[in-house]
C-alpha cells in the first residue's frame, strides 16, 4: 500500500513537472507552432475544404506572431492573457494559392484569401520529389538517356524554379535538370547536360522537353566525399580536440526561451526562413536592469543567380528562403563535428504537403564557444615597480542551423558575446553547382564558359550568393533612428595647426527610406541605429552599430528580370518603418514572382523613418569564382558582419566580469 | 666505480642532447639572433668604438637575413655549409645613425655607414625612459604642475613622436605628454592638457616648453580595469571553458620550426615588426611533396594618425614598428586568458640601449584552435533510402603575439587552416586616447571636440590603425604574377538568351607596379598571386587568393605631412618585386621621417612585376570613432583577412582528413 502510495505520488510529481514544462512552454506567444497546432490547422483547414486530400496541399504553414504592440504589452504584463495563437497558413487548391489564417485558441479559420498576384508559395518537398520521378517514365526522355548510353536507373533528376523572363502568362512550374549517379553519391559533378524538362506542377506532368545538346558526362572517379570511399594517401590529420565546461553550460533553456551571461533572447523558427531570434535583451549591470536590442531577426531572403545565360542555364537565378524554404532545408546537425560537444540541440518542424508535421532531429545547435580569443586586455608597464596585466578571455553563445539547398550547405551562426556585440556568420560549403563540357583541359577553351574548370569535363559555374537580413531592432525601446556618420576630410583653415587635414564626424539622420539606402565601400561611413530618446548620462545616443563584413554588389542589370526579382539586394542596407506585413524582402510569393512585392518597391514609398519603430535591412554577399580547391566538396568560405553597442552603455559592460575560469583540459601538456 | 661510470654516460647522453638541441636550434639560418648572439654584437661594435658607453647606443639589432637565392640553394641542400650569420645593426653615435652589418661567423664588422637622410631610428626604451622623467625636475613644469594644483610625484610623462610638419631643419626629439595617475592605474585617462614638452634625445634634455591651455584632469573613478579594483554590481559571468587534446598537442616545434597538419614554417622575431613567417609550405597529399606558399611574412608598418589638429594634439600620427618596435612592444602572454590552456610559450629577446639583449618571456604561444567551426560539410538527401552526411569540423594552428604600445595593445594572429588558408587576425584593444576638456555633456559641446564624449571631462579622440603586411608569397616557386580578377557585367547580345546580363571574370595580369595599385571597394574584383609556370592538371594558374578584410582608406590630405610619411597606405594593396632592402613600408629610419623612403616611392619606379619574385602589400584599416562601451578598456574589435588557396591544389586538398576526434569533454553534459 505505501509503496502503491509513493507510486502515485511519484506519478503525480512526474505528472505536474511535465504539466509545468508544457505550460511553460506553450506560453510564449512568439514561440513557433507545435506538432500539434500544426495538425490542428490541418484539421481545421480540411474541415473547411472537404474534398479529396490530394486537391488541397499545404505549402507554408507559420505562426501568424501577434502585432507588435500586443507583445510589447504582454511583456510588461506577463500575468496578462497570452495574447491569441494563429496560424498563417499557405495552400493551393484548384490551381489557386490561399492565404489563410487559422485561429488556434478558438479552432476557427478566420480569413481565406485567394491570392491573385503574380507567383507561387514555397515549393514543398513532395511536389519536388513527385515531379522529379516523372522522367523516368517520361517515353522523351526514356530516348534521350539511351540515346547517351546512360542507364535509366542511374539517373536523377532533381528541381529548380524557373524564375519569371517576361512571360505575360505563367503557369506554376519547375524546371528539372537531371544527373548520372553511377558510381558516387556527388551526383551534382555528374550533370547530363542537354536535357531540360519543364514540370505543370498543378496538372504534376511534364510540359516541355528539350533535348538540344550533348556533353560528356563527367566522371564519378574523385567525386565521393565520403570517408569510406577515399582511398590513400590519406591526410592531413589534425590531432582531436575536447571543449569541456567544468561548472556545467553557463546558458539556461526554458521552453524557446534562451538566457546566458547577460543576453537573454528567443529562439523561434520558421520553415520559410529558419531560425528566428527575438526579444533578444542584453543586462545592464550598472543598470541593472535588461534593455532590448533586437525585437525580431532573421535571414529574409536568400538570392543565389548563377551567371551562364545559355539556354539551358539561364534560370538558375535562386531565392531559397522564398522558393525552397530555408528553414524547411535545415539538416540533423551531427554532434561533435556540425556542432562541438557542448552543444544542445533543438529540434524543428515544418509542415509536409499533406498538413502533417514533420520532424527535423537536432535543426538547431546551442553552444558556448571559446575560440582562445580575448575579450578585453591590458599590460601597463610605464608606472614604476609593477606590471600591471589585466586579460578577460571571451566566450560566446552560438546559435547554429545548417541548411542545405540542393547542393550548397549554408551554415548559419547568431553569435553573443558578452560586451553586447551579435555577430552573424554565414559559412558557405557543401558541393559547386557544375556544367558538364567537352573541355578536359583549359587550352581548349576558346568561348566564355562562364565558370572554371574543376575536373575533366566539369565546369564550375560563377554565382553569387546575397544573404539579407531582417533586423528590427528596437534599441532601448521601438522608436529608433537611423545615423550615416561619415567620415569626412576637413582641410585646416586654422594657420596655427601644423597639419593640413584632419577626418571628423559628419552625423546625418535619415528622414526617409531613400535617405537609407546604402551602397557600401564608397564612402567612409559608420552606419548606427540609435534611440534619439535615450541617451548616455553624458548626452551621447544609445546605440547599435552595423560592422559589414564581405561587401558584394549585384552586377547583373537593373532592368534583367532575375535582378528586378531580387532588386532588394540592390542596396547592401534598406532602412523601412516596421510593417508586419514586410517580412520577406523578395515578397511573400517568391517563385516566379515579377519583383513586384519585393522590400525594393516598398521602399519605392518613402516612408519616414526618424524616430520611428524602423527595420534594418542587411545583405551580406559573396560572388563566388569557384576554384579547383573546392573539388569536390568546398572547404567552408566564411563570412560574417557585427551589431555591436555604440555608446550603448555607459562604459564597457563586460569590466566586472568575472575573469573566467578556463582551466587546464585533461590531457593539456605544456612543452618545454 | 660503475656508478660513476654511470654518471659519466648520463652526463654525456645529456651534453650530447643538449648540444644536438642547441645545433638544431642554431642551424636555421633565418632565426632570430639569440642571446649570445646579441652579446657578441654588442662586443664587436664596442670594440670598433673605444668611446665611453653613453655616447654609443644600440637601436636596433636584427637578423640580416641571407639572400633569398642563398637560403632557397641552402634549403634544396641542406647538408651544404649553414649561410653566415650576420646582423643588421642600428647605433647611435654622436649625433649620427649607423647602419652597421656584423658578421657572426667571423666575428667582424663588415660594414658602418652614417646614415644621412631624414629621419631617426627606433626608440630604445632606455632613452624613453630617461627623456619621461626629465619634467620632474624641471622648473617651469613644477610650476605648471603646481598651477594646476596636481601632485608632482603622481604625474608620469609617457613618449610621443613628434613626426614631421615640414621643418627644413630637424633634430632628434621626443615630445612628452603627461598624465595624472592620482587613484588609478589607468592614468592614460587621466590627462594633464595644455602642456607640452619637447625633449632632445641627443643631450637628452628639455628645449622646448609649452604651457598654454588648462583642462580639467579627468577623474580616477570607472577608470581602473583590474579585477581587485572593481565594486559591485559584478557581472556578467560566462561559466568556464577548457580545451584539451586528447592525443597531445598535434603540432611539432624544432627550434624555430613549427610543424602542424600539412603545414610547417619558421617563426622568427624581430625587435621591430615582431612575428616573422618565413618558409610556410603546405604538404600536398595527392602530389605527396611540400609546396611553397609563403617565403616571408610579418607587419611591416602600422600607421595610426590621431584626428586632432590642435596645437598639443596635431602631432600624434604614429608609426609604431618604425618609431617605437612594434616587436620590443610585445608583452608577456598570460597562459589561460591571452592564450588558451593548450598553448605552447615562445620567449623573444630584443637589444637593450646598451646592447644587452632583453628577454620578454612569453612573448609569443602557439596553439590549436577549435572553436566549434565546420572545415567542410554535405548532407545528401535526394539519394532514395539513404541520408548521407559528411562533416569535419575545423581545427587550426594560431600563432599568437600581442604588443603594446602605450595605451593600445594589438592582438596578432596568424592561423594556418588544413585547407590551406592562412588567415591573419587583429584585435584591438586596450586603452583609448583620450583628451582633457571641460565638458561633462554633449549638450555643452558647440565645437568641433574630434573625438566622443567617453566620460566626465574626456574626449576620446577618433583615429585610424593601418596595418601594412608584408607578404613576399612564393607559389610554388618564386617567379610569380599578380592577377586582378574583374567581374564584369556582360549585356547579352544572342537572342537566344531570355536574360539580359550576367558577369563574367575578365582577367588582367598586372605587368607593373603601377597596375598593381589597388583602391578596394570601387569595384568588384579578386586578386590573385599566381604561378604562371605552374599550373593544374587541368591547365588553371596555380594560385593564391587575397580575401580583404575590414577595409579602409586613409582619409587624410595626400599632401599632409603625416599621410606623406604613410604614403604606403594610399593603396589598400601594392605589389612590387622582390628587393632585400625594401622590407619597412615606411621606410628604414621613420621616427621624423620626410617620406622619401616609403612603399609608395619604390613603387614610383614602376617595376616590371610579371613572372618575377614579387611581394604583396595590403592594409587593414579600421577608422576609429571611440565609443563609450570602449570606456575605460576596450572590447576587442576584430578584423582580418585571409590568403586562400585558389587553383592551387588539384582538388580540396582536406577532402581526405581523416574526420577529427573532437570527443566529449569531462563535464560536457548534453541537456535533453
């Protein structure tokens, strides 16, 4: 019986630890959807339509994040209702894309629109995966891989958006290029060139077929990437490394919410765009007290326009948040090697075609890094009979998704440090996107290839990669401003001063959106996002500086249908005042879209933006000229740019700081 | 009897041990001078000047390296005679500088030439030190100090340069500034304004006064950064890291050679520039052989012109490897903090004023770095049945040296990547420079101040660092060109094409130094060293790319005193060929130089530089406008570029590491 009783109690404990888990997790009103909201809007969306499953399809489904205001006052007043859950929701039915948002809390569709615009949702990995098994019994073709003396089992073929070239009318469809994976996983080295095949998603058939030209297939031999299948000599072989944290990890997760040394932030995710930080505060130790730095980040878009304009290439002009789903293309992270072993990982979930939820094991790695950098130092040698050295080593906290589209593995880092600085990297790997060609040797080459040779047959193709960046930061509050301090060259007039020059400060705020369009790398700027409300004791306006990292402008023309789709990337920074509905710089149906809804146009406004709750606009960009180096899969290009606090505090945050405790690992010898 | 025959064999193994480590380290020609090196120079040089001690001064004392041919037929046969030792030695005597060449190996001088050209030769400390306590026994400084109603004995006078403003006639001075170190060590932010001291280095006395303004001394409170002095509220507290490596350390160091992975290279020092690279090679596993890579790399000038044009101020351009050794300014490294648990320690020797050879211990450490990075990765998921995933995390080598001059310290970090990249670090941190004044808020400020506001009284004053590396990269071999990769737009003229414009690469090899000038950031290129004799497999030029980092131009007049003595960063990247002599981009003797002898005319010359021995030129810049976070020690700001391989291997020269063990920690707990 005492047992029977213990048992229970047990129980109940267990039952009231989980119970006070799940609540506290459901409660966050920005946290994203659950397996089970997700079936719920299949539920209720299917009651509304209740035909044949395979009509209606889900394209997007996301938390509909309630208006800004609604948090703001949820957050001063925690004890108040949680503000109401809803579901932004995108499906095609009969050929038409809805948006629709779903009400959680009453179980209730509250809007349908059918969207009557130019472009199509997110594709979803079913449709791919169905329209790419479509060649293999596609007659055509079937005669195009004998004609190759290819073997029909042998070949991939695998999706990419066809874009918009000024066709008045369109039709939703996917263009399939496919590839010979005989002999190697790297099936991307492998292209069958000559074949194009134009997918009506909508009917799931093949609509055009082009067979136009024939190129060697490349070979499979040095292609595979995996360690079993490499044969010696083998290296180089760097010795193993352990990163241990003797007081335990310094960061606590409660449901989405993250809290580590003085950042507090949460961590959402979207199967459009991937992880999404908000809220993220930072403590004021002086202060004591937390102040909000970024209400909402995330990468909006992603441009990827290769440049060979032949027939068969044209298109290839990508926008993977908009058209592939960045989020939705997040992969397992693997522990010790994506992520180091003080990581913990989170999982994720989008929705598949049919409304249900699926899973993606460890989408997200949290982890303290301490990379041997120094936080702050000093040695002071000049006062007499000591030296005075004073050293704080720096960790930070990483948040990390790796997504990979098609070929390319995009790693995706938010970085905190503790002197209040986000540092966001991008990390650029995985396998070139390539063209097979007759050239085995760059003597034969007589035309433009558009790319570089990488390997008998195969060329790498140019492209560029346009990361933009929604940063709503609310720097001490909503009501921000944006500063251009520019650096400018004063001639002395004053006979007394030996000098002839000098730089000084010219500050301009931006009024307008125009007044915030930034082309970085000509002028000699510092670009800040202050509260012109809040100042320093000392007067100065608190602030967010933007650090830029890799600077690349967009080369192809303005008037060229890709760059018109992707024209937000034409400015390396956009200012906007907040708007719910401008999430997503490339608009919010991407897949040939014709630039219409893209933050470029709504730019085109010109809106105030003084002292108002503004949106930061970051692209980061890389051109890339591939290089044999990255043959056959690519040593990671790293990048990365920095918000850090521009006379936010008083004075460094980080001065009290204990110096931390790295000690000595378990096999740490010192040589002599 | 046995036992002391015993003894006898120990004794002999260890002197044999001993000497072999001793000959092994004195065996490579490009090492450092060692103790009894700088010793030996000290007694030759003395022995060709008879004079009593103080008139005779040691400046500058460093390796004259071999002739490049010289090293290059000694390293293809290593058992040929070592080269002779020589050292390159700067004195001061009587009023004059020498440039004496000392052989070691015939223990002679074999050369003394008075230098006369404008400008003088490194500071000592010595002299420094004798110049800053000259006021206190000066009359009318007493005066000025008691005026101000400051304690003499807490004012400490710290060393300036005085550059050069166009006087015809120059002597060898030194201005002084002072500062209040009342309740503080940081007595950099608490400056006496208005008083200026010249003094002559020569008699080493005061010639010129100046008392001509009075600021309010800043207050010592918030201005002490040491841990002991901090009150509550403390904070924030990141949890301890520790690194171990399971296998020991995976790098090898044979006197001044370090080997790691697939690289190995030779770590010199010299009082000047600091850290020295020479001879990095990377191993090629395919071609199994060591390929050359960099012949010889180090800081070879860092320019930081202070935005005051005021007359106590305007003087403060400094050049802190030719004035004040930018070498015999690093600091003792702080095992845990300035460098991670696994770091190894390296001791460097510089000459004192009186030729004794000063040790800084510690000076530089070398570890491996895991910070949690990804080298490569591929998930592979369009593959039926299987989900493939390859990842290898990232483990690098850094070579770590940080110098402080004055108030800032320079973090310099050279970290060599498997994949053949060689990324080089800076960090700033430190102590700003700031200026006395009577304002407390911005608010009282109706003047141009050139700096911000940081705290009661003190002005922080904007400024630039310019690092100039010298990087003398021999791809595979000396003879070398400089590729400029433009990336251009191309309009589609073919019909065919339903775009209207991508970019291609239109290549230019640069023929001499003048189209080797580059201003970055106007257009979109890549710029490549490579080996025109050697290529690919596949016929590409074997090469290596330079990926800029933060960049800057210098914003002062091109005919301004201070940017004609830093001429050598009105380019962000020079090329010019190989020339021994032409190592100090601000030339030999740059303390009050006139700017007859810097990068920028050598390159006038206008070299041929095609498939020759070239060296590449490129600066860091950062503009620094200070902050009030940067108060009263600065968070680390980061910068860095990177030389990485392109087209130099066949394929990723990584592709076949074997996947690192980077195993668990021993309290790595995974949160579930």
């Amino acid at each position: 019986m005492a047992s029977m009783l213990t048992l229970l109690m047990v129980f109940l404990l267990l039952s009231l630890y989980t119970f006070s888990l799940v609540s506290s997790h459901q409660h966050h009103p920005l946290d994203p959807l659950t397996p089970s909201e997700f079936t719920l809007v299949q539920t209720i969306v299917k009651k509304s339509y209740p035909t044949p499953n395979h009509n209606l399809t889900f394209q997007y489904i996301g938390l509909d994040e309630p208006d800004k205001p609604t948090i703001l006052s949820w957050l001063s007043n925690p004890d108040s209702t949680t503000p109401p859950r809803r579901a932004l929701v995108t499906i095609r039915l009969k050929k038409e894309s809805h948006d629709l948002i779903v009400d959680l809390t009453t179980s209730s569709l509250v809007s349908d629109n059918v969207y009557l615009g130019h472009g199509y949702p997110l594709l979803t990995f079913d449709e791919q995966d169905a329209a790419s098994a479509l060649p293999e019994t596609y007659e055509p073709f079937i005669k195009s891989i004998e004609k190759r003396r290819l073997n029909l089992s042998d070949v991939l073929c695998t999706t990419y958006t066809a874009g918009w070239y000024g066709e008045v009318e369109s039709k939703r469809v996917l263009n399939l290029q496919c590839y010979y994976k005989e002999g190697t996983i790297n099936f991307y080295l492998r292209p069958v060139e000559g074949i194009l095949l134009v997918v009506d998603l909508d009917e799931m058939k093949i609509v055009e077929y082009y067979d136009r030209s024939i190129a060697p297939v490349p070979k499979a031999q040095g292609t595979d990437y995996r360690a079993s299948m490499q044969k010696p000599p083998f290296g180089p072989h760097p010795n193993g490394a352990t990163f241990g944290q003797p007081d335990g990890p310094g960061f606590k997760i409660d449901g989405h919410n993250i809290s580590w040394a003085n950042w507090i932030f949460h961590l959402g995710f979207d199967q459009r765009v991937g992880p999404i930080i908000s809220l993220a505060s930072v403590y004021d130790v002086e202060k004591q007290t937390n102040r909000r730095v970024l209400y909402r980040g995330f990468i909006s878009e992603l441009f990827v326009p290769y440049m060979d304009p032949t027939e068969d290439w044209y298109y290839k002009t990508f926008f993977d948040c908009g058209e592939f789903g960045f989020g939705q293309s997040a992969v397992s992270l693997q522990p010790f090697t994506d992520c180091p072993a003080n990581a913990v990982f989170r999982d994720a979930y989008y929705v598949g075609q049919d409304g249900v939820p699926v899973k993606i094991s460890n989408a997200l790695c949290i982890f303290e890094r301490y990379a041997g950098n120094i936080m702050w130092r000093h040695t002071e040698s000049e006062i007499s009979d000591e030296v005075i050295r004073e050293v704080r080593a720096e960790v930070s906290l990483v948040v990390r998704m790796v997504a990979v589209v098609g070929n390319y593995d995009y790693i995706i880092d938010w970085e905190f440090k503790p002197d209040g600085t986000i540092k966001l990297g991008v990390g650029l790997t995985g396998v070139l996107e390539v063209k097979g060609v007759t050239y085995t040797h760059t003597d034969e080459i007589r035309e433009d290839v558009h790319g570089t040779l990488l390997a008998n047959n195969t060329i790498g193709i140019y492209h560029d990669h346009f990361l933009t960046y929604y940063l709503d930061l609310d720097v001490d509050g909503e009501a921000n401003s944006f500063v251009k301090n520019n650096l400018e060259t004063i001639r002395t007039t004053n006979q007394s001063s030996p000098r002839k020059s000098y730089w000084t400060v010219v500050s301009e705020t931006a009024k307008t959106e125009e007044e915030a369009r930034i082309q970085l790398g000509l002028n000699q700027l510092e670009l800040i996002v202050v509260n012109p409300n809040k100042k320093t004791k000392l007067g100065n306006n608190v602030g967010y500086r933007l650090i830029p990292g890799s600077v690349a402008h967009p080369l192809l023309s303005y008037d060229d249908y890709p760059q018109i789709r992707g024209a937000f990337t034409n400015n390396n920074v956009w200012v906007t005042p907040y708007n719910k509905s401008e999430k997503w710089a490339g608009g919010a149906f991407v897949d040939q879209s014709r630039g219409e809804d893209t933050l470029a146009v709504w730019s085109l406004r010109n809106r105030e933006i003084e002292n108002k709750d503004i949106v930061l606009w970051y692209t980061i960009g890389f051109h890339h000229v591939p290089s044999q180096d990255e043959f056959p899969v690519m040593p990671t290009l790293s990048g990365g740019f920095e918000l850090r606090p521009n006379n936010f505090f008083d004075s460094n945050p980080v001065l009290k700081t204990r110096a931390p405790s790295v000690v000595p690992g378990p096999n740490c010898t010192t040589q002599g």
